[in-house]
C-alpha cells in the first residue's frame, strides 16, 4: 500500500503543525510523505522545518488562475470590513471565497493529482500518537471510509445544510434513509474515488467542480465524499466502512485546562491511533504541548 497525509494550515496554525509532522517521522512508514498546503506567503515558514518527508505546496498553485488570492485585491466592495474572504473567483466574483471553503477546495485539489491508494486528511491540530498500520485504513485494495450511523442529529443545522448541499452537487435524489456523519480527526479517501466525484460534479452542474464549491455556502469534502461513496460509488468500493474515528477529539468552544488535558490523555481508547485538540477551542498553547508531552510519555511507558 501506498499512503500519503495531505494537511492544509497556515502560519497560525505553524506549532500545532510542527507538532503533527514530528509525530508522522515517528509514526509511520518512512516511505509515507506529508504534503502540507499553506499560502504562498507561509511556504518559506514550513520549508524551514527541513524535513526530506515534508512537502510544501502554495495553495495558489493548486487552483485554477481564475482565482486570485484576497491578499493581491484592494478593498472589495460590498464586503463589510471584518469578514474575512479568502480569494475571489474573477468569472464569477460573488459571492467571495472564505477561507474554510478554500481550504478545502485545496484538499481535494491535492488529493485528486496523488498516485497513492490511500489519502490520508489529518488537519494541523491532529498529534499522532501510535504507529499507523495500513490495515487500519485498507483492506484487500478498498480504503476504508469512516461513517457515523445516525451521527447528524436534528439540531446540527449547519451539517444538514452541508448535506444537502453534497446531494445538489452529486445530483442525487434523495439523501440516505439515516443520517451519518463523516467528518473526523483523521479520514482516509481513495483518490481515484475522489477523482470519480469531482468528475461526477462537473456533469452534475455542468460547471467546473472548483466554481461549484467556491461559491458554496455551506459544503463539507468529507460529507460529500461520504455521500458519494454511499450512494454512487461501485458497491465493492463501500465494503471497509467503520464507525470508530480513530482520533479522540475534543470538540467545541470549551479551552481545556491543564486538568482537563490530564484527564482527556488518561481517555484515550487503545485503538486511538490520534489526539485532536479543536483549534478553534482556544486551548493555550502551553495546554497543547503539555498533552504532546503527556501523550509521548504514556507511550513509552507502554
């Protein structure tokens, strides 16, 4: 098997980063490359980490030139101060292109040009934590996607617009009869798969797959993946689903405390193959190396 982890971050982001990347040199196979994305004016930061596993790729070289990054744009009209936007699709410049959106379209830009059997996504605020065996991610040559039966309850708005949204997209009629969830500290995708769904946009909408998901409002690559696997893909090709994350994520607007730390540590399941600390909890950055440290002693004391 052949397996590549694809990471999209920024300079933010650059410690949580820097962590995530030493914890791949040490858990996986030394043929196994980290492809990080990261604006053009971050690529010089991550270089310098300077390892011969890491590549660094500008986002901007992974869209079409239609779009332009927000930084070479002045002021845009219409756009009230402090919303952030990301980059402006210049044949078709509303609305704007936030920057999670993206961020994703990244993603899956990366992920459709690799020639591995296995993509791993694993975001910059992901620590590795135990040795990444290819069984956990493929079986007899089908990747396995992970699927949350039931996982979108009725109250997460924002996923179940994110679903319909894949269902528009991928011009299939219904949603499926449950309601499951596919987004994780750690996901793995077939990229051949993900080159089928973008094909399978384009003669969807007519249009360029990087214009439909540009303009979104709300989209998930992994519900959509998700969704398309299920519903589209040859029924071989869903036959390695599991219902276990493989990352014990802490989730939310809640910032952990050293004593919280200690305690999400202490919980980690032996099939964990990951920690994941939500950036956007606010979690100090002295928390987050406390639980690297934590983490790397309990695994030698094992």
């Amino acid at each position: 098997m052949s397996l590549a982890i694809v990471t999209t971050s920024h300079k933010p982001d650059f410690p949580s980063f820097a962590r995530l990347h030493a914890s791949v040199l040490e858990h996986t196979d030394p043929s196994t490359q980290h492809i990080v994305a990261v604006p053009g004016l971050d690529v010089p930061l991550f270089e310098s980490i300077g390892s011969d596993r890491l590549t660094v790729v500008s986002e901007r070289s992974t869209l079409p030139s239609r779009f332009v990054p927000a930084t070479r744009l002045a002021r845009i009209p219409r756009i009230p101060r402090g919303f952030r936007i990301a980059a402006i699709n210049t044949t078709r410049p509303w609305p704007p292109i936030r920057g999670w959106i993206l961020q994703q379209m990244v993603k899956l830009s990366v992920v459709s040009e690799l020639e591995v059997d296995v993509a791993l996504i694993i975001d910059s605020d992901v620590l590795l934590v135990r040795s990444v065996d290819e069984s956990a991610f493929q079986s007899d040559g089908v990747v396995r996607l992970y699927r949350l039966p039931d996982g979108i309850t009725p109250d997460m708005t924002r996923h179940l617009a994110q679903r319909a949204k894949a269902r528009r997209l991928l011009g299939v009629a219904a949603a499926e009869s449950r309601s499951p969830d596919y987004i994780a500290g750690i996901v793995s995708w077939d990229p051949a798969l993900v080159r089928d769904m973008l094909e399978r946009i384009e003669a969807t909408t007519g249009r360029r797959w990087q214009d439909c998901v540009g303009q979104s409002l709300d989209f998930s690559e992994f519900i959509t993946y998700g969704t398309y696997v299920m519903m589209l893909a040859e029924p071989g090709r869903r036959a390695f689903v599991g219902d276990r994350s493989l990352s014990h994520s802490h989730w939310g607007p809640t910032p952990l405390t050293r004593d919280a730390a200690q305690r999400f540590v202490e919980a980690l399941a032996p099939d964990d193959l990951a920690i994941h600390v939500q950036s956007n909890t606010g979690t100090d950055e002295s928390v987050l190396r406390f639980i690297a440290d934590a983490v790397a002693a309990q695994s030698r004391s094992t």
